[in-house]
C-alpha cells in the first residue's frame, strides 16, 4: 500500500499582521552621511543646525547706493555682488554704489534704491556745466535695504529637528548654510534574484514563456518606498542556482540588505525558496499571507543578518505581496512610513470571506472606485489605479483603508 505523506497545514497569517510584522524586522539602521545631491528624500537624523549665519555679512537688499549721514552724497565708490568690499568706512555725506548682495561697506546707514535717486549738483554749485554726476539725492529711511549679519539666520542656529524630511527646498537650505553633506537615515540595500526558466527579459515571449513584469517595477517601487536596488541576477529554475545567490556573503544577504525572490516561493514542483532557506538556516517569519491576490509571499531572516522577500510569479500578486511586506520594512528603515488614508467604496467587490482582498481603484468624489482588471497575472487594472483598496474578510460596507501605490500608480 502506497502511503501518501502530506505536509502540515500551515494557517497564512493575516494581512495587517504580516505587514506589521515586516516593518518590525527592518530595525534601525546606522545614519549615513551623505552628499547633498543623495539626500533627497531621506530623514535627517540629526538636527540642521547653521554653519555659518545668514546673511554672512552686511549686504545691500537693493540696488542703488548705501549711503551715510543725510544727503546730498558724494559717491566715492562702487561694490558689485561677489566682488571686493569697499575698503573704508562711510563717512556723513558719502555713498558708495552697489548691487543686491554686495557688502555693505561699515558706517552704511541705509541703501537709496537707483529708482528713488535723483542726481544733484555739489552743495553750493548751480548746475551749469558737463561734469559727471558723482552726487547723489533723495528720500531714504534709516536701515532700509540692508540685510544685516545673521539677520534672517544666527549662526549655530538650529533650523531643523532630527526626522525632517530632506525636501528640495532643505537641500537649499543646507547649502545655505554651509553644509556640503548630511546625516541622514540609510537607505536599505535590495538585490532583485527574478527566477524561472520561462521567464524572458526582452522581445516577445515564445509560446510558453513569459515576459518578466516583476522585475520592471521593483527598482521604482523600492526608491519610492525610500530603499535603492543595488543590482538584480536573473536565476534558471532549481535550488543550486537560487541558494548559493542567498548564500552567506552573497549580495543582498548581511545585515541591513534586503533579497527579494520573484517567484519559486509557492509549494509547486519548481517553488525552492522554502527549502533553500531551511538549508540555509534562516529564520522563516512569514508563510503565507491570507491576502488575494499574493497569498504565497514570504520572509524570513539569513544567518548574516539579511532579510529575503519571497514574492509570487504572477505580476499583480507580486505588487500586491511588495506593498505588504517589502515596502513596509524598507519604509520603516528609511523612517518614510506611509499616512493612513480610509475611504468609501463605490463599487462593487468580491469579498472573501477568510483572505483580506486588494483591489485597485481610483479615488474620486464618491469614494474608492474599482476599476477592474485585477487577475492576479495581470498589471492592467494597478496601471489604471491610484490605490489599492483593502477589502477585509467578509466586508460589509464600512470605510476601507486604501494603500497608495508609486506615484499614483
């Protein structure tokens, strides 16, 4: 008699529970430094404090003539922006020209802008001749248009907390200030292994096999979610080629990277992932997620530190399976978590009653509208979505929570 041996059920793990439990494994990596031009898009993890005070000096908020005492004023000299300051103090009666930006030479009381200037003959002459205009006249107030050192900011002055977003406008900020790099949270290391015989990577596929879908949109899904892919290998089916890319030392595999495996993570004949990693003595966190579609994803922990990502083979449960483990760990290590959005949902779904369902829509004034297409080996209604909405088991109505997807889809 033939005894057959199957293996022990093992009950998926909720939806929100697996992806809590992703963002938990990230831990806290160290900060790196960075120069400005990497900084986007990262947290600072330390305050932002000013190097040098802004305005560095006295300068001209105007172009015109800094001025000293009442007028009319002798010009004496000219300043421009970037060039020499003027060399001596302003006596009552004097005024230098200068540009916007250019030093303020010491004893400046003011800046008379060109438009409110008005050329005056020397105290005392009548205006008759041809000699050049080297007097000046008109109404001024007392320390109008000059920025004055350290008038907008002190030096040593703290701008920003730690946590601060790095936007465009920080990195204006810093560079301001004199900063030329920035400590910042890291960004995580993802290596992409896409796997499968049948799977080609340019042209029309043959009959029987598939063009790769996954690997495409993993690097913009990674450096959305705040991580960077540092390389991806393309692997023939089997468990030789796949363990020894997950092997100790192998890209991808220390502490503080990450190795998504696209596809081989189900239980079919040629789905090795769970068994490489229980050669490889790595800690299996995640077996399956009650999700639809994505339900056979993975992660586990390697020996060296390294955290692998098992997504499935079918393109719209892999963005599905990404969004629920892989984005929340590299999210939690780059300290980028996602806002929670809930919303109605206008239209309807097939609800499961076990497994939590993601299904794409777009946001509109009605709420959440599906917008079909979304078999699990297909991208054609995630393309047309500005969200996935999580449909919970056995849903009867209530607010969803939508998920955003990289940028609006």
């Amino acid at each position: 008699m033939t005894v057959v041996r199957h293996e022990p059920v093992v009950e998926a793990m909720p939806w929100a529970a697996a992806r809590a439990l992703a963002a938990r494994s990230a831990g806290r990596l160290e900060p790196a430094r960075v120069p400005l031009q990497e900084a986007l898009g990262r947290r600072l993890t330390a305050p932002l404090a000013a190097l040098v005070p802004v305005p560095g000096v006295d300068v001209a908020a105007m172009d015109g003539y800094a001025v000293a005492g009442r007028g009319p004023w002798l010009v004496v000299g000219g300043v421009l922006a970037g060039g020499a300051p003027y060399g001596e103090a302003l006596r009552a009666g004097e005024a230098v020209e200068i540009a916007t930006g250019a030093p303020a030479p010491a004893g400046a009381e003011a800046v008379l802008p060109y438009e409110h200037t008005v050329a005056a003959p020397p105290p005392g002459h009548g205006g008759a001749g041809h000699e050049p205009v080297t007097w000046v006249d008109g109404a001024v107030e007392a320390g109008r248009h000059i920025r004055r050192r350290g008038e907008d900011i002190a030096e040593d002055a703290v701008v920003l907390g730690a946590g601060a977003m790095v936007t465009p406008a920080v990195l204006g900020l810093a560079a301001s200030l004199g900063h030329d790099t920035l400590l910042v949270r890291p960004r995580i290391r993802v290596t992409v292994l896409v796997t499968g015989d049948e799977v080609v990577h340019a042209g029309l596929p043959a009959p029987g096999r598939v063009r790769d879908a996954i690997g495409p949109f993993l690097p913009g899904l990674v450096e959305w979610a705040g991580g960077r892919v540092a390389g991806e290998t393309r692997l023939p089916d089997g468990p030789g080629p796949l363990r020894a890319a997950l092997a100790d030392g192998a890209p991808g595999t220390g502490a503080g990277e990450v190795a998504v495996v696209c596809g081989a993570s189900s239980k079919g004949p040629a789905d090795h992932l769970r068994g490489v990693l229980a050669r490889l003595g790595a800690e299996l966190l995640v077996d399956g997620v009650a999700v639809r579609p994505g339900h056979p994803q993975m992660l586990a922990r390697l020996p060296g530190g390294g955290l692998v990502v098992g997504l499935p083979g079918n393109p719209f449960a892999a963005l599905a399976a990404a969004l629920t483990l892989l984005a929340p760990l590299v999210r939690e290590a780059a300290g980028t978590a996602a806002g929670r959005e809930t919303s109605a949902l206008a239209g309807p779904v097939r609800v499961h009653p076990r497994d939590t369902r993601l299904v794409p829509v777009r946001r509109s004034g009605r709420g959440a509208v599906p917008v079909g297409h979304d078999r699990p080996g297909s991208l054609w209604g995630a393309a047309l979505a500005d969200a996935l909405a999580v449909v919970p088991p056995g849903w009867s109505g209530e607010q969803i929570e939508l998920i955003e997807l990289p940028l609006g889809g």
